[in-house]
C-alpha cells in the first residue's frame, strides 16, 4: 500500500472541541491535509519541541525518547496506519541494535510527539490521507480549514478567547515585566503561554 510522507503544518486551539487542539498534517510537496485533534498535554509536549523550548524538568515524550537512546533503539518512522470512527491510530517503527525492526501501537499525538524529538518521518496511507483530506483554499473559502505554517500554538478561534487575551496583556507589559513574567511561566511549566511571551519579547528585540 502507498505510503505519504506528512509534515505538521498547524497546531491550534479546537474549534469544535474546548480545551483541545487541532494539528493540522500536511502532504510532503502536495496539497492535500489532514486534521487531528488532540489534548492540551500532547499540544503542548510537540509545541515545546517544534519551538524547541527546554523545560525545567523533562518531560514524559523527552524522557521516553532518552530511554530508548539509552538502550539503542532508534524510532526510525512514525506510521498512521488506520482511521477508523474519526480516530487516527499510529505506529512507533523502531529499531534495535541488531537491526530488528520492531512496531509499537500508539496515539498519532504520541507519536509524533515522539517524532518531532527523534527527527524522524511521518506517514501515512494513501486511502488515509484521500479519506480525511481537507482542502486548503487560498483565497479563504470560510467552509474550508485555514491555516498558516508558522501558526503553531492558540492563535485560532476557540470556544473561549483566553489566548487572545493573553495576547492584548502581553502589548502592555514591558519588556523586563516579559522576561520576568517568562521566568515564572516555565517554572510552572506552562510553555505554551511560554511560547506567546518568548515571541512576544523576540518581536520588541527587533
């Protein structure tokens, strides 16, 4: 069965779902997407990554990933093999140090989680990506799924507007009050919020 090579496009606050997150995949040199949606925790553990973030304490993909290093196992592919009720399944393809291949069944989020830290491809089936593929319109048809490749944390409507909130406070604060404010957030490890401030910083260092 043909294989697509995938590539997160999009992570963002869920429409459709309160406190969850759509990530959106997307077809390596094609059009075609598909949309996943997935828990606060998972959005968080491949937004952190994506922005390569460094949490305080590791976390449980980070730790996962050093303890398959430690024991020479490679993840070499992450598969979504299945769809099934609107439920995506996936596979950790690994390899041990005698060249076994071995497959573990686990959440697409997980897994590509684990993906992202392990720098390895994602796949998926052709029927898969035909069966949920989202067309992406360029010039903004409301019935389609917009988004941008470099919008990878809550910038997208949700049933509440605390991110867009977050947002207006973090114009008014100046740039010592956002470093300090930076500190405390990822003592308290919430680094999507981590994420708003750091760019927001970025963008006055400018």
């Amino acid at each position: 069965m043909k294989k697509v090579e995938l590539e997160i496009v999009a992570l963002t606050n869920s429409i459709t779902q309160m406190h969850s997150y759509a990530m959106l995949l997307g077809e390596v040199n094609g059009t075609r997407r598909l949309a996943i949606v997935i828990g606060a925790y998972e959005a968080q553990a491949i937004a952190i990554a994506l922005e390569k973030i460094m949490p305080t304490r590791p976390l449980t993909h980070d730790l996962f990933v050093t303890f398959m290093y430690s024991f020479s196992i490679q993840l070499t592919e992450v598969l979504i093999y299945k769809l099934e009720e609107g439920v995506f399944f996936a596979k950790l393809i690994c390899q041990d140090a005698d060249g076994h291949v071995l497959e573990i069944d686990s959440r697409s989020s997980d897994a590509i989680a684990l993906a992202v830290r392990a720098d390895c491809k994602i796949f998926t089936y052709e029927n898969i990506i035909r069966e949920a593929n989202l067309i992406l319109e360029e010039k903004g048809d409301p019935t389609t799924t917009q988004a941008s490749p470099d919008r990878l944390t809550g910038d997208a409507p949700s049933a509440d507007s605390s991110d867009n909130n977050s947002s207006e406070e973090l114009k008014h604060m100046n740039l010592d009050e956002l470093k300090e404010l930076l500190q405390q957030v990822l003592e308290k490890e919430d680094y999507i919020l981590a994420i708003q401030i750091r760019d927001e910083i970025n963008k006055r260092e400018k």
